[in-house]
C-alpha cells in the first residue's frame, strides 16, 4: 500500500531530471552502492535522458483516447538514476503525462525506500522501473514495470537459456529502445490507461 510518506517523498519528473543533471555533473550517482559502474552509468543516462526526451513523439492514438480520459491518477514510478530501463521509459511516461489531463507522473527512488519496494517485487526481485497507478484517495488502480512486455519475455528467455552475457543483453535493450522510439511502451501504458480508468476502488 503507498502511504501519504510515500507520496510525500516522491519527486516530480521535473526534480529527478535536474537531480540527475546534477549528479552527472559532479560525479554521482543514486542509490546505497556509489560505484564507479553506477557514476558511469548516471552519466550515460544524462545524455540518454535528454535524447528520448527530444525524440519522444506522442502517438495520435494516445492523444485520441488519452483525451477521453477523466479519472484523476498518480503514476508513481519507482526508478534510481543509473537504471537505463527506468531512463528508456520514465521519460516516455512524462511525456505521455503532457498529453493526458488529470495524469502527474511522481518519481521516488527505490534504496531509500525499501518497504515500499518491497511491495513491488518482479519475481521476488527489485527490478525497476516499477510504476504503480493510483487514484486520487491513493487506492491501487495497477502495475507496470520494469520494462515492456518484449523485452520482459526476451530477458525470460535468456535467463532460461543463455545466449549471451547479461552486459550484452542490456546493451541489446538499450538498441531496442532507440529503435522502438518509446512506441511499444505508448501503445502498452494506454492499454493499462484504458483498463485502470475503469476500474473502481472501493
């Protein structure tokens, strides 16, 4: 269940974008392990950050139904800085948020907020992004996360009979996602948009 200290905690896109100029600016990285791979990482999702949010195009289908849309939500997106799934995505869901009235994407990051993420697990793991939807009371509409459903079966697959080191595959993802455009992920969140707008909370 989120709480109001959840939500309390939480940061606008806004703040986790400036956080994360700032970050690779000075060297830095969030989360508990300050790593060199990590600081590198944040680095390289600065420069990832500002592409997709330059080269997102909102699909007319989004707009079209999106616009129909009342329900007043919250996505709140559990993501640290060094993530490139949590970059890949998380952007594409601000951008999303522009064209959909009554939608505001909040930020909050998981090692500071273990019993929050511990809700959230993806297979008993604490694979991120992770976004779940409320409502304006802060009742659970759904989940999504941590990637699309594509690439979520792939790394399935992978893991079940590997055919390439797992530096390689993420490496394959981030390929993936420059092609893709944030298309799949549009077409993904406005299937859960649809269904989470139905559903009541009681």
């Amino acid at each position: 269940m989120v709480t109001k200290n959840d939500i309390s905690r939480s940061i606008s896109f806004e703040e986790f974008y400036k956080l994360i100029e700032k970050l690779a600016a000075e060297g830095g990285t969030t989360g508990d392990e300050q790593t060199q791979e990590k600081i590198d990482f944040t680095k390289l999702n600065y420069s990832r950050l500002k592409r997709i949010l330059k080269t997102t195009t909102i699909l007319e289908e989004v707009k079209k139904s999106a616009s129909n849309l009342e329900k007043k939500m919250t996505w709140l997106v559990i993501a640290e800085s060094w993530c490139g799934d949590a970059i890949q995505n998380v952007p594409v869901m601000y951008k999303m948020s522009e064209t959909i009235p009554n939608l505001e994407v909040r930020i909050i990051l998981r090692d500071e907020n273990p019993d929050l993420m511990n809700q959230y697990l993806t297979n008993g793991g604490k694979s991120i992004p992770k976004l779940i939807c409320l409502d304006e009371n802060r009742n659970e509409l759904g989940t999504w996360g941590p990637r699309p459903q594509f690439l979520q079966d792939w790394m399935k697959r992978e893991k079940a009979n590997p055919t390439m080191e797992m530096s390689e595959l993420k490496e394959q993802f981030q390929i993936w996602y420059t092609k893709d455009k944030g298309e799949t992920l549009q077409r993904e969140m406005l299937q859960s948009l649809i269904s989470w707008s139905k559903k009541e909370c009681v």
